[in-house]
C-alpha cells in the first residue's frame, strides 16, 4: 500500500506543481496583454491607486 500512496502523493505534487504554474502563467500573460493593450498608464494608475490606500 506504500507504493500507491507514494505514487498518489507524487501525482498529486505534480497537478499542484502545474496548477500553479498555470497560475502564474495566466497572471503574466494578461499583465502582459494589459501592458500591450494600455500601456503604463494601467499599472501607474494600479500603484498610484495602492499607495494612496495605504495612506
């Protein structure tokens, strides 16, 4: 029984592993579509935005 748990364990490490790897691939690609799309002014607008909700 080891063998199947450790082989469920390392399945599942993998589909966490690519799950997040499509996570981060899909923040990057729509950042990266917002950049091409609007340009600086999203981001500017997003920390200027940040930062005065900090203060």
């Amino acid at each position: 029984m080891n063998v199947d748990t450790g082989q469920i364990n390392q399945q599942e490490r993998r589909v966490r592993t690519g799950l997040l790897a499509g996570t981060i691939l899909c923040l990057v690609a729509s950042g990266g579509i917002l950049w091409w799309r609007y340009g600086g002014a999203v981001f500017n607008d997003l920390v200027l935005t940040t930062l005065a909700w900090c203060f």
